[in-house]
C-alpha cells in the first residue's frame, strides 16, 4: 500500500519549486495602489487622484473617472430612492457600454448585489435567474426589453430601468461602429430611463464605504449540465484578483489604455474591463462586440497598450487585408485565450512579426475563482509555455494554491502524477447562492474541487488536461480532448475543433473530432488527410475520427457546445 502524503510537506515542496521557478523581478504578493479596500473606494480614489482622467471611452464617448464616481453615487440613490436596499439583488442585463460601469458600481457602493445576465438569454434564462435571485429591480437595454416582458409576470420584478446605446454614441463616432450598435432608441412606457434619471437626481452624498466582505456579485457558471449556479463573490474577492494579477500576470498603471470587447456580464469580461483597469487607474477602451475594425482603429486611435482576445480574434486580425494600415506599436502586452483555435509557435511568430509583441495564454480559472488563478507571464522564451506538456498554465498568481487529489478519496497524488485540480484562494466563492448541497460538495476544507483533470509538474508548473467528464478512456489510455484540440489548431486547414468520445465495444471509447474548416479549405481538404496528419503526430491511440462541420456550435463566450456534437450522426 502506498505511502499517503501528509499536505504540510507537500505544499512546502511546492511552495519551494514555486519560488525557484518565479520569474525575477516580479512581485511575489498581492499588489494593492490603496490598500486592501473595497473596490467601490478604489473608484472614489482615483476620482479624487485623477478626477479628468479617461476611466472608460466608447467609441469617442468619454466616461472619466469624476464622472463614473459621481454618476455610480447618483445610480446608488436612485436604487436606494426605489427601495433597494443592502444586500438585495439587482439584474443588469446589458452588453458592453459605459452604462454597466455607472450601474455596477452604483450596486456595489449601495451594497446591493449585481446580478449579471448575458444579454444573449432567452426569456427561459432569463427567468431563471431573476426567479433564482429573487430580483425586483432589472437594468436592461432597450432592445431587450422585449425578453423583459416576457418574463415580468412570474418572477418579482417591480421595477424596470432602461438605457441605451444611442444615450452614448457620439454623432460622429471616434472609431468604426458595427451596425448593431447604431440601433435607434426604444421609447420604454412605464420604465425608468437610467441617464435621465440619474441626471435629475442632482448632487447626492456618497454612501457609507462597502466592505470588502461585503456580496458583491452573483456571478452564474455556464454548465453544460443542469442549471446553472450562482457563485456568490464578494468585494475582496475583486480586489484580490485585481491585487494578485497586478504587475505579475498584467504590468499595468494608470497611464496603461486597455482594449476590451470581452461581454461584462461573464467572469473574464468583468475582471478585464470593470476591475482590472478601474484597479490600476487606467483607461479602458470598451466595445460593444468583437469587430476587427473597431479593434485596430482602437489600438490606433487610443494607443493601446494591453488587450485581450481569443486565439481566433488574433488570427482575424493578422488576416485581415487591413492590418498594416493601422499603428499597433503602443501595444505591450497581449492575453489571448485558447477556445477554438489554440495559441501555437506559429501564431506567435506572425504575431511578433507583425506587431513586435508576444501572444502569452492569459491564465486558468474557473467563475467559482474569479478566474484568472494563474499567469505564464514571463515562460515565452523559445516557446516553452507552448512546447511543454498540454495544456500549460504556468504558476498561482500570488495568494493562491494548487494540489492535485485523487478523485474519488481526496489523497494528494505525487508530483507529476495526474489527478483533480484543487485550488484554494483568497477570491474563492463563499457559496453557490441558494444551493448548500452544491456547496458543501465542492468546497472542502477550504479547497475548491474543480472537477477539471491536471498535474503540477516536477518543476511546479500547472497543466491543464481536461474536465473530467471529458476524459477519454481508450484501451484503458487516458485521452485528454483539449490536447487534440490543441494539435488540430496547428492543421492549415482548420479553423477550429471540438472532441468528444464516441462509445466503441472493442476499445471502450474513441475519440472523435468535429471539425470547421476554413473557408477556403473547404472542398479541398477530406476526413482522411486529417487523420493520416493526425498519424503523423500522436499516439495511434489518441487519433480521432475525423468529422467535417459547416460550423461549430458555440457559446456566448466563445466556447464549443461539446453537448450539442452528435456522435451517433454520420
């Protein structure tokens, strides 16, 4: 019988491998600007700083930080005015526009909870969480009210406030603006309109100081089983992500301009366009959607200096027939993330061609964490973040821990050895909101069980390899999808794939690969060159079946809807 290994030791050896590998010169704990405070006071601070400062600019609308603080004070009273009080929930179903900021921070200073909801929900979805969060108070745009109305007869909504993009597009836009953001305003009767209103409350006095163990979000994880849950995070957990990341994953200060059309309603959208920049006293430079143009008129315009996009957002704009009219040399750094198509050597080679800069994988994280719980910053050098065992994720931010347990008994399993990824971190969520038995699953002795497949490797690096329900058993061989859907990024002719197992008496599952091609691969290139690629480059056992799609269904986030791969079509 095995040795079990007793956790004291195991985490000082990591710690030690931790320290040995730490990129020098960076900061081995949380960096905070003022203090560990609530993130509603870094706003009044940096009002008070840089008052003029930009804090958000849409497409020439210029939001600064005075004004985010005043009017983020003025949208606390208005709620306060309307019977929201402490602790109560509020829906903000809205895309990008400096609107989510005025109402977000709005919500935190009054200590009320935010509630986000893509504004990609359907009327089901939507009632979902609105019933869930016992939400009487929703801010929506104006062209999703419609899916308001909907809903507002069973659940216990009360009050509907309404804004719009056309309260903040300039009439003669800074930068190029998709058409869906040109809509004409939507006359609302019964709402309140959100601009208006705020600016007829006059001069309002601060609320007291929030917290930092004050809720402030319900942040919903996407499952792709069941409902979804709502993780409750609090104003420390924002603070702390933003802390952690801070120099070490993201070299920022308040003269960096971010670029950002990550959705704020999703964790990784909230942290990189209303915390991260707000945090660092920077200005961010915010989308309303993905749109190549936008975005290099953007670097340009604004000189940018750090943005965030996936693999595929990155490839588009290499491509694009356009790219070299646009000055991108303000840019420093460059997160990407790897959903459909994976970062490669290739990729970052034309990249730092092209621009001088790096494409770096941002960081592993789960909505339960607050995401972004480790950075690969500083492990580019010849490529050795991507030649390394898939799917690297590099180091805990600092604050944060990892371990890899046994599934089913919870022991450690040795350095190197493949098990479930177990996290513990100051941003943990303290619960999932109304769920006890899905809380008390998951967290465990103050350590979150991800359920997601991993190793720490004999140096102290994290590799990601999969969600367990993912996991492959061929022959008795572990499969891992992510990983041969990392290889498959690299084919010439695929544009982007999902794996998911097949059942198969004789070798208990095989592996079978959806892919979409590019366009102009398409009727060029078959199943069966694919395959015999594929032979060329793994294991006979991890070659999948090869499936052509005209396109791949995906999520509002940008991933592949693996439940909706049907294994049974041919």
């Amino acid at each position: 019988m095995a040795t079990r290994l007793n956790e004291k030791d195991y985490m000082e050896q990591l710690h030690a491998l931790w320290s040995k590998a730490w990129p020098k010169g960076t900061p081995r704990t949380p960096q905070y600007p003022h203090g560990e405070i609530a993130l509603s006071e870094y706003l009044r601070a940096w009002a008070r700083v840089q008052p003029e400062h930009p804090a958000v600019i849409f497409y020439g609308h210029v939001l600064s930080y005075a004004d985010l603080d005043r009017q983020s004070d003025r949208f606390a009273a208005l709620l306060s005015k309307k019977g929201v009080r402490k602790g109560d929930r509020v829906a903000v179903f809205l895309p990008n526009c400096p609107q989510f900021h005025i109402v977000f921070f709005g919500i935190l200073k009054l200590g009320a909870i935010h509630v986000p909801v893509s504004p990609l929900s359907r009327a089901f979805e939507l009632s979902y969480e609105l019933n869930d969060t016992d939400a009487e108070v929703i801010v929506a745009l104006d062209q999703l009210i419609e899916t308001v109305r909907q809903v507002k007869g069973e659940t216990k909504l009360r009050e509907i406030i309404v804004t719009s993009f056309a309260d903040v597009l300039p009439a003669k836009p800074a930068i190029p603006v998709p058409d869906s953001v040109k809509s004409p305003r939507i006359a609302i009767p019964g709402a309140t309109d959100l601009l208006p209103a705020l600016a007829a409350m006059g001069e309002v006095g601060p609320q007291p100081p929030a917290g930092l163990d004050d809720i402030a979000a319900l942040n919903y994880t996407g499952g792709t089983t069941g409902m979804p849950k709502g993780c409750v995070h609090t104003q420390g957990d924002m603070v702390y992500t933003a802390a952690a990341n801070y120099g070490i994953a993201l070299n920022t200060d308040s003269k960096s301009v971010f670029l950002s059309f990550f959705p704020e309603f999703w964790i990784a959208g909230e942290n990189f366009g209303l915390i991260f920049p707000l945090f660092a006293g920077a200005t961010l430079v915010l989308l309303a959607r993905w749109d190549p143009m936008s975005a290099l008129a953007a670097i340009d315009e604004y000189k940018v200096t750090i943005t965030a996009m996936p693999v595929d957002g990155a490839v588009e704009l290499m491509d694009h027939p356009r790219f070299k009219e646009f000055n991108l040399s303000s840019l420093k750094q460059i997160r990407v993330v790897s959903f459909v198509k994976k970062l490669n050597p290739e990729y970052r080679r034309r990249w730092k061609e092209l621009t001088g800069t790096i494409l770096a994988e941002s960081s592993w994280g789960m909505t339960e964490t607050h995401t972004s719980n480790t950075f690969t910053t500083g492990f580019q050098d010849n490529d050795f973040d991507l030649t390394s065992q898939p799917i690297f994720v590099g180091l805990p931010v600092p604050g944060a821990e990892f371990k890899i347990t046994d599934f089913e008994t919870g022991d450690l399993i040795p350095i190197g050895g493949e098990g479930e990824i177990r996290v513990r971190t100051p941003s943990l969520l303290k619960s999932y909101w109304n769920k006890p038995e899905a809380t008390a699953e998951s967290l465990v002795d103050g350590w979150l069980r991800t359920g997601d497949i991993g190793l720490i490797d004999s140096d102290g690096f994290l590799h990601f390899l999969g969600r367990r329900k993912e996991m492959l058993k061929v022959k008795g061989m572990s499969v891992f999808p992510p990983e041969i859907e990392a290889l498959l990024g690299q084919h010439p002719a695929v544009l982007g794939s999902g794996v998911v197992g097949r059942e198969d008496a004789d070798k208990g599952q095989v592996p079978v690969a959806f892919i979409q091609l590019k366009p102009e691969a398409r009727g060029m290139t078959t199943p069966e060159e694919i395959q015999a690629w594929c032979k060329e480059r793994m294991a006979v056992y991890k070659v999948p079946e090869i499936r052509i799609i005209e396109a791949l269904p995906m999520t509002a986030t940008g991933k592949v809807k693996k439940q909706e791969l049907n294994v049974s079509a041919s």
